[in-house]
C-alpha cells in the first residue's frame, strides 16, 4: 500500500447481479459488499460444479473404505486420493469457497498443491492397478522419481506467498513434466494390455485425458487458439476410472463366489471321499477278520480253506492298494516326486507293467498291444509311463464290461509319443469330464456304488503325466 498517496481497489464482477441488485457500490467512502451477498448470487452458476466435487468426494471415501478393508489393494487407496484431489481442485476453482474461508493465500495454495498432486496420484493408480505386470526396475525408478519430483514441487506454493510465481511454475516447470508421467501412463498400460482386461479399458481413458492436458499445454502458451478442456478431461478421467475399478470389484466378487462354490465342492468331496475310504478300507477288514474266525472256530475243508486263503489274498492286496495310492497322491501333493528321464522302448515300458502285476501277485487283463514295434529309444521316465499306464488299466479293468477287453496303442510321432489307453466299458457322463482327474473324485460317490475305488487313480495318472 502507498500511505503516502492514492491507492486503487480494482474489483473484477463476472456477472452483473450485483450491480442489477442495486449495492451500494457509490458515496462519499467506498463500501464493499459483504462477501457472503455477493457469493449466494453466484451460487446457481457454480452449483454443478461443487455438486460434482461432492459427488467426486463420496466416491473418494467409498473407495478409502473398500482399501481399510482389503489393506494389500493399493489401487482403491490412490484412486480414493485421486476422488479427494479432484474435487478438493475443482470446488477450489468456484468462488464458493470463500462461504468457508476467506483467506485468498491459503485457498490458492491449496489449489496449487492438489494440481500439483493430482496428476501424480492418477500414475500412481495406474501403477498399483497393473502393478503385476509392471514389476521391473526400470518401471518402478520413473515412478519413484516422479512421485519425489511432485513432493517437492510442493514445497513451493507452501514457502512462497507469491502465487503469481505459482502460475509461473506451473506453466514452465510442472506442465512439462506431465509429459513423462503421461509416457508412463501409456507404457504402464499397454504392456498389461494382453493379460489384464483391466489395461484395456484403461487405455481408451487415459489417451483422451491425455490429448486433452497436451491442448490446455499449448492453449496456455498461445499456440493453439482453442479452448482448455482439462478440466473436464479430469472428471472424464475419475468416472472412468471409478467404472474400472466397480467393474474390477464385481469380477473379483465373482471370483470370490466361484472360488467359495469350488472350495464347498471340494469339501463335499473330502466328505464323499472319507466315507468312501472308510467304507473300502472296512470292506476288506471285515472280510479278514471273519476269514480269521472261521479259521479259528471251525474246521475247514481242504477246498474251503483255498478259496478263504484266495479271499485273504485278494482284500489284503485291495488293502495295499488303498494304502499306495494314498501315499503316493501324498508324495505328488507335496512335491516329493521328480521325473528322472532316461532311454527306454516301449518294449521296456510293457515289461515294467506286467512286472507289476506280477510283484503284487495279480493275474494281469488281457491287454491287446500295438505299435511297440519301434526300434527308436525314447528319452522319458519308464517308471513312471509305467504306473500311469497302470491306473489307467485299472480304471479299465474297474468300469468295464465282462468280458474286459483293453487296447493299449503306442504312437510315435516326430518330436513325441503317446499310449492311448482304450476300453468297451460304458464310459462317464460329459458333464463330469472335466473332474474325471480331479483328487478324490469319483462319478458315483454313494455308498452302493457298484464298483469299489478311491477316486484317486486317474488323479496320481494326470499328475504323473504333468512331471
């Protein structure tokens, strides 16, 4: 102020209500209106405006509370900062602003510090919601480097009172470092465009919010004659934003339900499974013990004594099996077998599985081969063909038709080979198809099946096959 001479008040009206209102603007001393007249005439004109940062507001806490929820959900928390920068820079833009406070410096650094803010939260989101796909070094170090560069930059609307100087940062050093984290907006998402539908979305978002920063650049410095439209890419922005990640809730809500569906399946199937091995593991105990009774109560035949010794031998190698598939879907749950592949011939591969059979004393069926007459070796894992054709015989030999007919087929191609497994048994519906290889699962699970098994044969045969 000059104490010493006149001084200027210059007031800038943007419409003319005060003037059509009759304010005493004239006399002998200059009298202002008081701010609050003035701001209630100017409210119509900006009300869209701070409703929409309301609403913007009501997004950003929604989110706040979906991330104090799911903490490891970075994405919901910037989006939430994001929502809060928005709107707190929009309503700060109104003159409406002044109805809470009429500090002028304080508001205008306020603005200043959410611009400043704003673009580097909206990279930050962008990061955290692609992050799995965005997790090298190289990646990272723009990101950290861009998010210090907007902390510091901070620093200037809070120590200088000049906030014509802020403009002038503005202008001259933060609008051109938009440009990089624009860059990283695009990198971010389009390598993640392939495997995450959510990039997808993302990118016909941010490239109009894009074009659209790079017009109020040019328009600030007078090289376009155009319009800035930032603003309203900024809100473009947060609902599209916002419908990513409600889109992104619901699918992982989804998900939620079909993975509960699956584990209620699975548990079901545990029980059906307890039940079936109780039952197949009473079965043969049973039979052993009144075996043992008759042995030591009666006497028996010569004949008699056969066929209960046959009987014997039968539940305890039914027993034995019980117990080896148990162990070994063990063994392959927790890793413990390893492929060890070496040269071998189909010849070798049909030997080790009838020398199986032989081992546990069972007549093996009566299998029809072909192909086996290659001379080449192969290089893979003969044990383990071998119990793989094993389960699958057995499921043959289990649900076929009297009299068992099996055909295992060898065929050789250039770079591979396959058995094919072949039966005249009735087969499985195709709506259990897709668990046929699951653990435990077994077609028809009650208790008065007509064939006994565990469920676990074609289960250790699949896992088998992955090694």
């Amino acid at each position: 102020l000059n104490r010493d001479g006149w001084n200027t008040l210059s007031i800038r009206i943007h419409t003319s209500s005060a003037v059509n209102s009759g304010l005493p603007y004239v006399g002998s001393a200059v009298q202002l209106v008081e701010a609050r007249t003035l701001l209630f005439d100017y409210l119509p004109e900006y009300f869209p405006v701070a409703s929409s940062s309301l609403v913007i507001f009501t997004a950003g806490l929604f989110f706040l509370a979906l991330y104090l929820r799911r903490r490891s959900s970075g994405e919901y928390f910037f989006f939430s900062l994001v929502c809060f920068l928005t709107g707190t820079y929009f309503f700060l833009r109104t003159e409406i602003k002044y109805l809470l406070l009429d500090d002028f410096l304080f508001l205008k650094r306020l603005e200043y510090i959410a611009l400043i803010l704003l673009v580097y939260a909206i990279l930050d989101f962008i990061y955290f919601l692609l992050r799995r796909e965005n997790t090298e070094r190289w990646i990272r170090w723009p990101v950290f480097l861009l998010n210090v560069f907007a902390v510091l930059s901070v620093l200037v609307p809070i120590i200088s009172d000049d906030y014509q100087f802020y403009s002038t940062y503005t202008l001259y050093v933060l609008q051109p470092m938009w440009i990089p984290a624009a860059l990283l907006f695009l990198v971010i998402s389009l390598r993640a465009y392939k495997s995450n539908p959510d990039a997808r979305y993302l990118i016909w978002a941010v490239v109009p919010g894009i074009l659209a920063l790079l017009n109020d650049v040019l328009v600030n410095r007078e090289i376009l004659p155009w319009v800035r439209i930032g603003h309203w890419a900024v809100i473009g922005l947060v609902l599209a934003f916002g419908a990513i990640l409600v889109n992104r809730f619901v699918r992982f809500q989804n998900e939620l339900e079909t993975v509960n569906e699956e584990l209620l399946r699975l548990d079901r199937i545990k029980d059906e499974f307890l039940s079936n091995v109780s039952h197949e593991l009473n079965t043969p105990i049973t039979s052993l013990l009144l075996i043992a009774e008759e042995f030591k109560h009666s006497e028996l035949g010569e004949q008699t004594r056969k066929i209960y010794i046959e009987q014997m031998n039968q539940d305890t190698r039914r027993l034995a099996d019980i117990i080896r598939k148990l162990l070994l879907s063990i063994k392959l749950e927790s890793g413990d077998i390893a492929a060890a592949p070496g040269a071998t011939t189909p010849e070798k591969i049909q030997a080790e599985l009838l020398e199986r059979y032989n081992r546990q004393d069972i007549p093996p069926p009566e299998i029809l081969w072909s192909g086996l007459s290659q001379d080449r070796p192969i290089n893979l894992d003969e044990e383990h063909i071998a119990s793989i054709l094993y389960e699958l015989v057995d499921n043959a030999v289990l649900h076929g038709q009297s009299p068992i007919r099996i055909h295992v087929q060898w065929m050789p191609e250039k770079q591979s080979a396959s058995f094919r497994v072949r039966d005249a048994g009735n087969g499985a519906p195709s709506d259990t198809l897709a668990h046929l290889t699951e653990k435990f699962y077994r077609v028809d699970s009650s208790l008065t099946y007509e064939h006994h098994g565990t469920g676990l044969g074609l289960y250790i045969a699949a896992r088998l096959a992955k090694l």
